[in-house]
C-alpha cells in the first residue's frame, strides 16, 4: 500500500477497471514506464497493452 500511495503521489497513474473493479494500472515517471501490473484473471485480454499505449502517449508528450 505504501508503494502505490507514493506511485500516486509522485507520478501519472492510470487504472483499468471491469464492472467495478481495477484490474491493472501502470505508473508513469515522466520518461518512462515505472511500473506495470495485470491481474492474472485479466492477462491476455489487452487491458495491459491499452494501458501500455496510453503510458507511451503520455511519455511521448512529456518533453513538448
């Protein structure tokens, strides 16, 4: 809990939900992918890899 808390604190992050509940979230240090999580229930179902792309957008933007 402390890890995400500081996560939220100190960079970008975004959360996946299905019916209510959050599935995965990634966290975003300006240049770069800090972290990366998928429940396992959720893996294969491309909720990471739109997680992943808007982390990239983000990234991408972080400069200009």
């Amino acid at each position: 809990p402390d890890r995400i808390a500081l996560a939220i604190r100190d960079h970008e992050v975004w959360v996946a939900a299905i019916d209510g509940s959050a599935v995965s979230w990634v966290e975003v240090d300006c240049d770069r992918v800090a972290a990366l999580y998928v429940s396992p229930l959720s893996s294969q179902k491309g909720v990471g890899s739109a997680l992943l792309l808007r982390a990239e957008a983000s990234i991408a933007s972080c400069g200009s």
